[in-house]
C-alpha cells in the first residue's frame, strides 16, 4: 500500500508537469519504476498503459479551457501514433540506448534556442499554419522515441512546435498532450504484441494512473492562466535540465562535475524568468500608455 501511494504522488506530480508544460509524465515516471527495479522495456510499458487515462482526462480538460488546436492534433496524432507502435515494437525487440546521447544534444539545443527566444521576446507569428510536412515527420520521429525511451513524446514534440513560433504556448502544450493519447495507445498495442499482457506491472500503472487523473484538470488549469513568457522560459530550463542529466549519464560524467552545471541552468532560467517578466510588464505598461493617449486624443 505505502509504495502504491508513492507512486500515485508520483503520478500526480509527473501529470502536473507535463499538463502544465507539455512534457516529464513518461520521463520522471519511467525513471522511477527502472529504479523500483523493472526493466526499461516493462517500465516503459506500464507507463504507456497508465497513460491511456492520464491523457484522455489531460486532453478533455484541455479542450474544456480552449488550450486545444484541433487542425495540429489531428496532423500530428496520426503520425505520433505510428511511430509509438513502430517504437514499441522494436523496443521489444531491440534496446536503443546509442540513440539517447544525440537526442539529448539535440534537445538541450532546442531548449537553450527556447529560452533565448521567450527572454528577448520575440513573439510568434500566429498567421502561419502549421503544415502536414512540418507535422507528420515530427510526429512520427517523437512517437518513436516516446516508445522506445518510455517518455519522450512531450520533449520533442512541445520544443520543436515552440521554436517554429507558429502557435502560442498553451495551445501547443494543449495540442501536444490531446494528440498523445492516440500515441499511448498505439504504443501500448505494440507492447502487448511484443510482450504480451502478462509482462506489464499491472499494479505501477494503476498508481500512476490514479495520481494522473486527479492532477490532469489542475495541469490544465495551470497552462490556461500561465503566462505564456514565463511557461516558454520554464519549459526551455526544464528542457536543458533534463537533457544534461541525460548526456552526463551516458558519458558517465562524475557527480562532482554536474552539480555546477546544473545549478548553472538553474541560474539561468530563473535569470531568464526575470527578463522575460520585466520585458512583459514593459510591454504592458507601453500598451497601457499607447491606449491612454488614444483615449484622451479621441
């Protein structure tokens, strides 16, 4: 009882981050279960089954704050979803630990590119449409890696739509976590094919489902009155962070070595939070200025 409880917390927590920033249900929860003691492949496994609730609920509270765009979840999804099934089912098969070092890199860059985007302010163009060219390879590529890596859908998908500019924060975490559910569903088939029922830890995906499902609705909530600065700052740091861990861990870097790395990041995204809110509060008192002086010329 007390680990299933634990592992709920975890749930919760892992729910709260990704509702709220797109991204780290898979990843935080996978890394626990490989620690409790389960093989990469059964952790990932029992991850994508809990998330078959915790996106379902994700996305209808989503939907029901208007965080949602329907035209990019319906070119992503599709995509996403093959790419899980085709992840799963060489994960069953096949580690694929090699790829992990340059996906990190690649990642880390994005998320580096994003802070440095939401901090000098550049705002995104909303007239642009995001295409089926631009969408389907993304998401195939970020189902794939979202099944082999148990985690993994949020991180590449939310950075790589950031960065593009095309579609304003909360609609890209909203958009992001509607269209995993068909990708936790499609990775969730694989592995039963792969490995059949009996493999999956039944009971780690009923905790962690039972804390997502109670933090779904607070996450929506959370990215619907975010700040659209501060979430893109926010997911950028949480992007860098997780990506370092990654890269030390496959190089074997020494615990003395990362802990000033990390601190550094941390330093530079509360820095770059800072910036990015004085930046916000000079546009709206420049805007409040600008209306005022329309008033009294009118």
């Amino acid at each position: 009882m007390r680990k299933f409880i634990v592992l709920a917390i975890v749930g919760l927590v892992a729910q709260l981050v990704d509702g709220g920033l797109g991204m780290g249900y898979g990843v935080t929860s996978s890394t626990l279960l490989v620690m409790a003691g389960l093989t990469p492949l059964v952790a990932s496994a029992s991850v994508h089954f809990s998330e078959l609730a915790t996106n379902l609920a994700s996305g209808v509270a989503h939907w029901r704050l208007q965080n949602v765009d329907w035209p990019v979840v319906v070119r992503i999804a599709g995509p996403g979803a093959v790419g899980a099934f085709l992840g799963a089912t060489v994960l069953s098969a096949l580690a694929t630990d090699w790829a992990k070092p340059i996906m990190a890199l690649v990642l880390a860059v994005l998320g580096i590119y994003i802070i440095i985007r939401f901090v000098v302010g550049i705002r995104p163009n909303l007239n642009k449409q995001l295409t089926i060219k631009f969408l389907a390879p993304l998401g195939l590529f970020a189902g794939f890696v979202d099944a082999t890596g148990g985690g993994g859908w949020g991180p590449v998908a939310t950075p790589a739509l950031l960065s593009g500019g095309r579609l304003e924060p909360r609609k890209v975490v909203g958009s992001v976590d509607t269209a995993e559910f068909a990708v936790s569903a499609a990775a969730s088939l694989g592995f039963l094919i792969g490995i059949g029922a009996a493999a999956v830890n039944w009971g780690f995906a009923l905790a962690l489902l039972v804390g997502g499902l109670i933090a779904a609705p607070l996450a929506a909530l959370l990215v619907r009155i975010a700040p659209a600065h501060l979430l893109g700052v926010a997911v950028g740091g949480l992007i860098v962070l997780t990506n370092a861990r990654t890269l030390f861990g496959s190089f074997e870097v020494p615990s003395s070595a990362r802990i000033p790395v990390y601190v550094a990041i941390l330093l530079a995204t509360a820095a770059g939070l800072y910036v990015a809110g004085l930046r916000a509060r000079r546009r709206a008192a420049a805007a409040a200025t600008d209306v005022a002086l329309e008033a009294a010329n009118a």
